[in-house]
C-alpha cells in the first residue's frame, strides 16, 4: 500500500512529565469503524482505520486503555498517554552518553578499514593503545584556570609563549604519536607514519566564509577515492572521520556496532551547543576533487554558489516510534532544518553577537544527512512537519554501546 494510503502512527516519549505523546495521520477522515488501542502489556499501540492496522512498539510501557477517544471526521488524531507506575524499560540515555565510539570500545591492535571498500588503511597491530582526548574547549579552559590562579597570577601573567610551552596555551596543537590513536568526539588522530602508504591520497582545497579563506588538506582511500578525513600538515596527524572506517570492539561478547554519519554528526551538534551555548549550526562543506595525487596536493578554489544546511537543535534526547521508521524505538535528537544561500549563512556568521556556529564536513556527508533529515520528515505526523520556515527532522543518537 503507497505510503500516502497508509495510517501513520508517531509516539514520543515525554520524560519529564511522565508521558508519551502519540501523532495519528489517517489517509480518510476518522469513520465510526475507526479504532486506537493499546496492547494488554502497555507497550504496543495498534490503529484500525478502514480495514487496515498499524502496530508500533512504544517507546516506554503506558497506563491500559481499553480504546482511546477519536474524533470524527478528522485524519489527524493525537493523544498524551500517561506511563505505567511503576516506571519500566529502559533508562533515557544523558547527552554525555552520546559519544560514538570511545576508547574504551576500541580493541587494541585492531586495524582501521575503509568502511567502502573494506580496504584497511591501517594494519592489524600498529596501534597499540587507543586514548580518549579532552574536550573540545580543553585548552581555553586550562588558560583561564592558569591566568586566574592567585598565587602566580603576577608572575607570569596570561603569556602566550609560556602557556604554549607548558602544553595548553590557545595556539597549543595536539600531536598523533606513533602506535597510538587518539579518539576525538567523531574522529581518530593517528600519526602519519601508522598508515599504509599506498591506502591513501591527499588533496588541498580552499573553503570560503565571508571574506575569509581557509585551506583544508583532505585524505581519501586511494582504491574508491572516499574521503576517510582531513589532514594537519603543521604535525604530521591525520583526523579520521569515524563514519568512514571500521574498527574492531573491545567488548567481543556484543554484536559490532559503528556508528553512522547521523549518529556522529548529531553527537558533533550537541558538542557545539554544550560548548558554545548555540543550538543553531550551518554546515559548510569541505570540497573534494573527482581524481587525487599522492604525490603532490591539488589546490581548488571552492568559493561558488550553492545551499547550505542550518540546523537548529530542538530537543537533544528523545525516545520515538513511527510506523515509517524501520527501527523503533529509537533515540535521536529532535531538529529544526532548512537550507541557505552562502550569503544568507555569511550573515548570520559573521557577527560577533552570532547565535550560530559553523562546522565542515565532506559535501557527500551534507548530502546524506539532508537526505536522513527529508526521510525523517515522513516519520512524524503531517500536521508536526514545519515550523514557520523551518522543517522537523531527526537525526540517529549513539547511545552508550550503541543500544
């Protein structure tokens, strides 16, 4: 049946007072044949409208109710049900358990593999040790810490060099040392010399804000030309994207789990809201080139007229269900999304008094999460899909060992 001659049905949980809200879109106006019931055990919701039933598990087990009230005449229904007491199921997953891949998931001496081509780019039992790298602000705040201490605030003042060479100075840079991988929020810092050689290629493309031009030396697998990351040339470190690789599990009695670009692109936007305070973000792309040299960076120019993509994060952890989901539940972060001219994205990031913050991905990796968020857009019933210019999406969540 086309999804358009469907019911679709919607539930999400409502944590803090106790509820889940459930989204009702009948492709016929409500008949007195119309029904909604829940399951016997609270954790299934079925419809019945014009000969046809949908089931979907809810996302946390309600109160029994022999039929839910339905107006008539109507193809949009909804309802709040109240959650079964005692409180059961599972405990709603914290924004700090939303890191994909920590380094303690990660066995030691597992190789890294292009998640393409499955061609590894790193072999079995060059990294030695994986470790989990500071926050993101780590340097700003061990700066202020330093420059604000009473007992030698005179002395030596908020000196840049002398922070610099204590190691946590703003113009500090961290380094990938041989054997050992640093594990960032959605990245690897590995040394240059850990890889294959023949596994990778480089390319050096500008990207353009404003006025301002920055150059971004990217990485790609040599065999199918995806782009595994971006490179530092100032120390010999290469930042691979985790979406892009697969790694071995340290835990060899759970099934492999990776996480997707949903899952490390929503884990990147609530990193940049808990650390700047902005719940909006453009992202810009970072340009690759059709055929790459190994030997010498190409250089382009990507200063051209295209859309980009906002997003504004409206709620951070939810537990939902929809008929249109193939997985549910599920948890993931609510947003709001649309896209803008380079003009418009320069405006609005400009100001210092800016509320939105900017992040560069792989242009391929723009397209696909625009593609997630439209596919999304179907999951929720059609009278929740827009807000004023804006329209709903949900974007995956990694949630502790990926559960």
């Amino acid at each position: 049946m086309p999804p358009s001659h469907r019911v679709l049905v919607y539930a999400e949980l409502l944590a803090n007072i106790r509820q889940v809200s459930v989204g009702c879109t009948l492709p016929t106006p409500a008949s007195p044949a119309t029904r909604a019931t829940v399951a016997a055990d609270g954790w299934a919701l079925t419809v019945t409208h014009d000969g046809c039933s949908e089931t979907i598990k809810l996302p946390e087990r309600v109160a029994l109710f022999s039929q839910l009230p339905i107006r008539p005449d109507v193809a949009s229904l909804s309802w709040r049900l109240p959650l079964a007491a005692p409180s059961t199921g599972r405990v709603l997953p914290t924004p700090e358990e939303s890191v994909p891949w920590s380094a303690t998931d990660l066995q030691p001496g597992s190789p890294v593999v292009c998640r393409t081509c499955k061609s590894p780019i790193i072999e079995d039992g060059t990294v030695k040790v994986w470790k989990d790298l500071p926050s993101e602000n780590w340097a700003e705040m061990m700066e202020f810490w330093h420059c604000h201490k009473p007992h030698n605030h005179e002395q030596h003042g908020c000196d840049e060099e002398y922070l610099t060479n204590r190691g946590y100075g703003a113009s500090s840079r961290l380094a990938a040392q041989p054997g050992v991988g640093l594990v960032d929020l959605t990245s690897f810092l590995l040394a240059d010399s850990d890889f294959i050689a023949s596994s990778i290629s480089t390319s050096a493309v500008t990207n353009r804000t404003g006025n301002e031009a920055k150059v971004t030396t990217t990485f790609h697998c040599t065999f199918c030309e995806t782009q595994l990351g971006v490179r530092n040339d100032q120390t010999s470190s290469n930042s691979v994207f985790k979406w892009q690789v697969f790694v071995k599990q340290a835990k060899q009695d759970i099934p492999e789990l990776s996480p997707d670009i949903a899952q490390c692109v929503s884990a990147m936007l609530l990193a940049t809201m808990a650390r700047s305070g902005c719940a909006k973000s453009i992202l810009l792309p970072i340009e690759t080139q059709a055929s790459f040299s190994s030997d010498t960076p190409k250089l382009k120019d990507t200063n051209r007229v295209q859309d980009l993509l906002n997003i504004w994060v409206f709620n951070a952890n939810i537990t939902f269900s929809s008929t249109e989901a193939p997985a549910s539940p599920a948890n993931a972060v609510k947003v709001f999304y649309r896209t803008v001219s380079q003009e418009e994205a320069d405006k609005m990031l400009e100001p210092i008094t800016s509320d939105v913050q900017d992040i560069l991905l792989p242009s391929e990796a723009i397209t696909a999460i625009i593609d997630l968020l439209h596919k999304s857009n179907s999951f929720v019933p059609e009278s929740d899909r827009g807000f004023k210019d804006w329209t709903v999406g949900l974007l995956a969540k990694w949630v502790g060992n990926g559960e």
